[in-house]
C-alpha cells in the first residue's frame, strides 16, 4: 500500500563507494545509518513531525537490529517478545543504545496519539536500561491515557471506502438527507462511484462557496480536486469562520482506493493533526462481490484493495445481504475474519444503517499505527529476502 511503501522510504546517505574489502564496507554502512536515523529521528520529535520520526526510528532499529542478532523483527514489531528473547545476549552499551530508541519512538508515537503502543516501548526501555523515574512516568501517563473512553476535543473523522457499487454513496446520500441533528460534512472525492445525489442538492441546499454546499439537514457537502488536506482545511476553516462547528467530518475514498494513504494524512500536517483526529475507518462491502474481489489475483508487487480495505477497517458494513443466502454470508464474514479478526460487522441491505455504523465509533489511532509498524517491518522483511 502507499502508506507501507512511504514507511519504508528511507533518507539517502552519504557514503563513498566500496572500494577494499567487503567487510570494511559493512561497517561503514552499518554504523553511520543507524546513528544518524536515530538522530533524525530526534530532531524529527524535536520538531513535531511525529509521522517522519516514525519513519526514522524504524529505520534505525531496523538496523541496529541487524547487529545484535533480531532476525525476525521482534525489536521493531513486538517490544515484549524481544526483550524477553534478547536481554540476556546484549551488552551494557547495546542495552544504552536500545532503551534511547525505545523512549524516541515511545515519545514519537504518542505525539501521534497511539498510547498503549507508545507503552510497551516504554516499557522495554525500563526492562532493558534499569528503573528510571522518568520512564515509569511516562509509561505511567500512556497506560491512562490508553484507557478509553478518549476525550474528543477534536473533529472525528471517519473514513468510508469500498469498491464501486458497494453502497457508499446510498449510505452517504441517507446521511445528507436524514433529518439527525448532527452537523456533518461530507467530504467526496472528484472521481468518486455516482456521486452525490443531484436531487438532494437541489432540495433547497444553500451554496456557500464554491464546490462547498450546506444540505437542508445543516451537513456539508464538500467535492475534493486534488488535495485532501487543503480540502480539510478550507471545510474547517470556512466551519470557523460562520461560527457554525461541525459535529464530525466524513471522507469517501474512490472505489479501489487503499484507505491508508487516507489515514495518513491525520498524521501527516499540523493543522490537520490540531484539529481532526482519526475516529476509524468504515468499509462498505458487497456480500455477493466480496470474496471475489478477496480473491482477485495482481500482478507481483501490487496490494489487493479488498484486502487493504477489510483489514484497515475498524467496522464494516456488510451491504446487500438480500441477494445472498445465510449459509453465503456466513462464509463472507468468516473470510473477513480471516484477515481481521476483531472487526465489528453489520450486515445491511439498501446501505440502511445511517448514522449507526458511525456513531459511537472508537478512536483507532493506536491500531493503525501498530498495523503501519507491523506492516513495516513485514515489507522490509520481505524486501531483504527477494
């Protein structure tokens, strides 16, 4: 996906060219990258740019990794496991080095908001560096933080994708048309499946900038060309300035979009990062289609969007039941479990569940990211073997 492949991006260095001895070269390659990754990544906290030092830091444990024998990527993906498997075999100066990069990223990923995964970094940096005051305090401030239910002072936004013809655009036309007294805006891609429903817009709607349109229900419609986050801007900005807040903000992605580059941008700049926050991601799925699409085979190199779309979501909405058996839906949910196990499912027909499968919806930033670090080091690990 774009987002796992802008996770593996990593800066150019400047080393000179191999020219005696491939071990000397090693070495040469070796030290400099993760030292000078981990202090990128420090200046990256420094600054704020969370979604960088994420970047960076995995890059540095990755090969610092390489050094002290963490062949499965335990170090990056699960904390607990490595240290369990490793503390022994370390020395005092590698146990210095491990327990800083713990803190960075623990530091990183809660500016990012991912609390409880920001606590088993926290966490290994005690098990592996001594008792700290300042290390306890903060796995401390993680672990409560983790406990929900989260205070939302920001706008919540939730993300619906699916494949075309799933029900998105019925699903989203039933939310600009019911009367719920929630002020929602709708923010729809220029190339998305129909569109929204021309007659809901000329119901009465008022046109209050261009390609921006207040519904009859007081939701937004918003046509994005181009740049989401620009569009996220001028949809809050233009709130503001009317003084009229909006209670949550929606984003339909086109059919066979990957979600995550969506999610990213909840991470990805300041303004965006100070005023909305990432409430989940909402699939709209096909009962009679899905397992076809689960099925569809790609060329080597390229994800599978239905893939993609069912395991980044928090809930899914399991549309058009009316055109398949019980014994059929019961397979397409069990399909779907395969691939994300924990996933809240309801089924639906005519895309009639409203503000239901919204409403209510958990934040999910602490699973994305643990799925965005978890897949990282999956590509990297794949990237290395080929």
């Amino acid at each position: 996906s774009s987002i796992n492949c802008l996770l593996q991006r990593r800066p150019r260095e400047c080393l000179p060219a191999p020219c005696s001895g491939h071990t000397q070269w090693q070495a040469m390659e070796a030290e400099p990258t993760w030292d000078a990754q981990l202090a990128s990544a420090a200046e990256a906290l420094k600054e704020s740019k969370f979604f960088d030092g994420v970047q960076f830091i995995n890059s540095c444990m990755e090969a610092y990794g390489k050094l002290v024998g963490d062949e499965d990527g335990k170090l990056i993906k699960d904390p607990t496991a490595f240290v369990a498997d490793h503390s022994g075999k370390l020395s005092a100066d590698q146990k210095a080095q491990l327990t800083k990069m713990y803190e960075v990223r623990g530091d990183i990923i809660t500016g990012l908001g991912a609390h409880k995964r920001a606590a088993a970094d926290f966490a290994a940096a005690q098990a592996l560096g001594g008792a700290s005051d300042g290390l306890a305090a903060k796995q401390k401030s993680a672990e409560e933080a983790a406990k929900g239910p989260k205070k939302l002072d920001k706008i919540p936004v939730t993300v619906i994708t699916g494949f075309l013809g799933a029900g998105k655009t019925t699903l989203l036309n039933r939310i600009l048309k019911e009367n719920h007294g929630k002020r929602i805006a709708v923010i729809e891609n220029e190339f998305g499946e129909v569109g929204i429903d021309d007659s809901l817009i000329e119901a009465g709607p008022l046109t209050t900038e261009e390609n921006i349109v207040e519904m009859n229900n007081g939701c937004i419609c918003c046509t994005v060309r181009g740049d989401l986050i620009m569009g996220l801007k001028k949809m809050v900005k233009n709130a503001q300035k009317n003084n009229k807040p909006l209670d949550a903000v929606i984003i339909e992605t086109t059919g066979l979009a990957d979600p995550a580059p969506v999610a990213q941008t909840f991470f990805a700049d300041d303004f965006v990062q100070q005023k909305l926050c990432l409430d989940g991601i909402l699939t709209v799925a096909d009962a009679k289609h899905l397992i076809m699409h689960l099925d569809e085979e790609k060329p080597e190199g390229v994800e599978n969007e239905a893939v993609e779309q069912v395991a980044f979501a928090d809930r899914i909405l399991l549309n058009k039941c009316d055109l398949v058996s019980e014994a059929d839906l019961d397979e397409v949910e069990r399909r779907i479990r395969m691939i994300n196990e924990g996933v809240q499912i309801k089924r639906c027909k005519y895309s009639e569940a409203g503000l239901l499968v919204i409403r209510s919806m958990v934040t999910a930033v602490d699973r994305h990211v643990s799925t965005w670090i978890s897949s990282w080091a999956s590509k990297r690990s794949r990237s290395t073997r080929s």
